[in-house]
C-alpha cells in the first residue's frame, strides 16, 4: 500500500515547479514516515489478533481436556464404586455372635484376613458375664485392629434360668486402648431379625459363644430361617467337656441349654463343631512366640490370646478359630449326622445333666438336626490358621 501512494504523489509533481517539488520531497518523506507506521501498526494489530486466537484456541483446548479428565474421573470413580460393589456382593454375607473370649476375636480376625466375608455385623452376648464390658472390649478390639464393623449389644441373661452361670471360661481381661467407636443404636435381637429377613442373599451365621441372641431372634420372627444360609455353632462335646458342675457339658451350651435346645430345633441343620475337635489343635510355646516374631498386628494379637490362655488355665488350644476355616474349607472337619437334644433340668446341681447334648442316631422318627464334628485335619487345620493370620 504505501509504494502505490508513492507512485501516486510523483505523477502529480511533473508539472509542479522546484520550490513545489521541494516542498512535495518533504510531503512525499512526511507521508512515508506516516506510511511505514501505518504498516507496522497494521501488522502490529494483525500479531495481536493472532495471539488472540491462538489463546483462544489453546483456552477452549484446555477446558475440553479438563472436562474430559473430569469425566474420565468420574467414570473411573463410578467404575471403581461398582467394583467394590460388585466385590462386596460377590462375598458371603456373615453375621459374628460373641462373647469376650480371646478366641472370638481371632476367628474374626481369620474371617476379616481372608477377604471372604461380608461381615454384616457383630452381635455380643453374655449370661455370665456384663454385657457392657463385653460390648466395650469388641468395640476396642476393632479400633486397635483398624477393622471396621458394626457392633450391636445382645443379651446378658439365659432364656429361663435364672441364676447366672460361673464365671470359668473367659477369666483373663484384654486390655485394648480406649476408644471413640460408638455401639449401634439397635439391640443385636432387632438387628439379626431385621437383617436376615430383608438382606438380598442368604446370611450365614457363625455363632461363637452361648446361643441366647439367635434363639430369642428366631423366636421373636421364625420366617427369618428362611434367608439362611448356613448356621456354624462352636460349642458342644461328647467326650470334653469343661464345666465345673457338670464335666459333660461344653461352655456355650451349658451356659444357656435352653437357646441351644431352641436353635438346633429351628428347622436348620446346625453344623456343631465341638471340643472333641478343637482339642486336638493344640499349640505349644514353639507356635505363639513364633506369631510374636512376625510381628504383624493380627500375629501379635494372636500371640497374646495364645500365651494368655497357656499362662492363665494351662490350656494349649483356642477354639472359634475352627469354624471360619472349616467354612473356608469342608475337608478339615469330618462332620456326622445326628438328632440332637440338650438337657435343660436342675442348672445348679453339682453333677447334674444340665447342658449335656444327647447325641442319637437318627431315625425315621428322629430326623437329624445337627452335623456335629468327629474328626479334623490337624496340618490342614493349622495351615489355614498360620496363612490367614500373616494376612495382616
């Protein structure tokens, strides 16, 4: 543009004199000057708007890889959430009933290490010992093990019987931290009943300890057996027995025989596993301190439950362990039919009957309502215990 107008202005001054083309030099250099600047503003503004539009551009290129790593965010989060779900439903829904005794807490730590089980919750009980204490160590014990499940609290008294049984079983204390982790709200009868009738699968039940929660939720709501998968009992004996008063009667049977007489007649067959069995997984000083010297949280715990029960009653066994690994795997417990009644008379005669279980072959008028435990795989058993607390 500016050599046209050059051109323009020098056809005009031929006929012009000296003093005009002088005086048109000086315009002709007066309008080139303004001419060069037009130029460079013009490719001045030309630069700007390119920038312009390459800044716009890299802007809306910037905000669509956003939106998009935002999207693949939520994706993967939404992907990640029906993983876990689908993991969750893919495991066996299991409610924990205890007590206070060490062995509970390893059978759960069993259960919680092989990542089977999903542990709907855990439901405490107690006739011989309070139930607020026995709520507040599992309540502990989860928050020093960093696991997480919910606790309900059950009950602290047999059905019918009203004195207490003796303390004999569970007399050594835990002593965890203590702890902000809060008791549900819900009594652990409500809740087995609630839960069982209305979870989208059959629940299995690992009842560890005296009978009394399950036997007052099924009477409370008996159509509750029909979303059952299976019901693992520890507890009962034929030939060891460890009660005071009577030397044939087993821990949680004897302390409430009328919940055990109420539970093995619920219409379920019970698979009892009992001290004939767990007797035979006897441990020596070797096995705990060798859980000592792995020094992992789950190892250690079983360490001092160990030493604790050899320290305290001379005892080299545990026994709710037995029921998440005969779960995990049918072949370490031999199991044998049998119909199945407990004595329920005169509680506090020394040598009474009280909390025996009748074991008879069944007939065709008695149909079998248990399967009770008559031989274990002893390696088996202990190499299952041995992978499933150096889980964690």
């Amino acid at each position: 543009m500016s050599d046209f107008q050059l051109i323009e202005l020098r056809d005009n001054n031929d006929n012009n004199d000296t003093q005009a083309n002088a005086n048109n030099n000086n315009t002709n250099e007066h309008i080139v000057v303004k001419t060069d600047s037009s130029r460079r503003s013009t490719i001045i503004i030309a630069v700007l708007l390119l920038i312009i539009i390459l800044l716009t551009i890299g802007l809306i290129i910037s905000v669509s890889n956003s939106s998009s790593k935002n999207n693949e965010k939520e994706n993967n989060s939404t992907d990640e959430k029906k993983d876990e779900k689908e993991i969750i439903d893919d495991k066996i829904p299991v409610i924990f009933d205890v007590d206070e005794g060490g062995d509970d807490m390893i059978a759960y730590i069993l259960a919680n290490n092989s990542k089977k089980f999903n542990i709907l919750g855990i439901t405490t009980v107690s006739p011989a010992y309070t139930i607020d204490n026995v709520t507040d160590i599992w309540l502990r014990f989860l928050e020093y093990m960093n696991f997480d499940a919910k606790v309900y609290k059950g009950e602290n008294h047999p059905l019918k019987r009203q004195s207490q049984p003796e303390k004999f079983y569970h007399d050594y204390q835990l002593e965890f931290p203590q702890t902000n982790k809060k008791l549900e709200s819900q009594s652990a009868v409500d809740f087995m009943v609630e839960t069982i009738k209305n979870y989208k699968k059959k629940v299995t039940l690992f009842l560890l300890a005296p009978l009394t929660n399950f036997a007052k939720a099924y009477q409370k709501d008996p159509s509750i057996i029909n979303n059952i998968e299976d019901i693992i009992i520890m507890g009962g004996t034929k030939q060891e027995g460890n009660m005071p008063l009577n030397p044939k009667a087993e821990y949680n049977i004897y302390c409430d025989a009328d919940a055990a007489n109420i539970v093995f007649n619920c219409g379920k067959i019970i698979k009892v596993l009992g001290t004939d069995v767990t007797h035979k997984t006897e441990f020596s000083d070797f096995i705990y301190e060798k859980y000592l010297a792995y020094n992992t949280r789950s190892s250690f715990f079983t360490y001092c439950v160990m030493k604790g029960t050899f320290v305290t009653w001379n005892d080299n066994y545990v026994h709710d362990p037995i029921t998440v690994i005969y779960y995990l795997n049918n072949d370490i417990v031999t199991l044998k039919k049998y119909h199945a009644f407990v004595n329920t008379t005169n509680p506090d005669v020394n040598g009474t009957d009280y909390g025996t279980i009748h074991f008879i072959e069944p007939n065709n008028t008695l149909k079998y309502n248990i399967e009770y435990s008559e031989s274990i795989d002893v390696g088996l058993y202990w190499h299952y215990f041995d992978k499933l607390v150096l889980q964690y």
